[in-house]
C-alpha cells in the first residue's frame, strides 16, 4: 500500500533512486578520506616508522637527545634502558625516551661550556 503511495506522489518522468545516486552520495566522503590519508595519516605513520628504525640502530657512544631536551651520550643500552651521561650526570631512560640523534660537535660543546 505504501509503494503504491510512493509511486503515485513522485514525478511522472522521475526514475527510482539508482546505485548510481547513492555512489555520487558517497564520492565527497571517499574524497576527504583520501585527503586525511594523504595529509595526516600517512606522514605520521612514515615519522614513527623512521622513529622506530633510529631507536633500534642506537649504540654506545652515540649523542642522542631526549623528549625533554636532554643532551646526552650512551654509556649503555639494553632492550629496554638507556644509560645516558649528561655532564656529570648518569641518567637511566626507556629506550622510547629518546627522541632523536644529536650533533656530536653540539654536544661537545655544551659538555665544555657546562666545564667552565
């Protein structure tokens, strides 16, 4: 009964909604997606992929820079663990606390100016 109401209130020469009107519905969602891949999430994904590979080709003697800001050079490392000489200081960090390789003439230098 309500088909029938439906067929007699639409147009005379207007066509039943098709699969095609649904797929043009749906073509701006598909849009912005790929758009939010391109420039969100794939980058990010790249960035932890290359943070990954750099914590696992850390070695003794390397500078490295924390999350803090802390400059420091490895003393030891573990699967876990990092121990870091900052100055006179030894610190033990998680391995994920480190965020990136520092400059060795960079850190020379601040191990000499925190000499003086």
């Amino acid at each position: 009964m309500f088909a029938t109401i439906a067929n007699a209130m639409a147009p005379s020469g207007a066509a039943p909604a098709g699969g095609t009107d649904m797929l043009v519905q749906f073509v701006p969602l598909i849009l912005m997606f790929g758009i939010f891949w391109f420039l969100l999430i794939r980058p990010q994904q790249k960035r932890a992929k290359e943070h990954k590979r750099m914590l696992e080709a850390l070695k003794r003697g390397d500078y490295v820079v924390t999350g803090s800001g802390l400059l420091g050079r490895i003393l030891e490392i573990d699967a876990e663990s990092v121990l870091l000489e900052c100055g006179e200081a030894k610190l033990r960090l998680t391995r994920s606390a480190v965020a990136g390789l520092a400059e060795k003439t960079s850190a020379a230098a601040e191990s000499k100016a925190e000499s003086k």
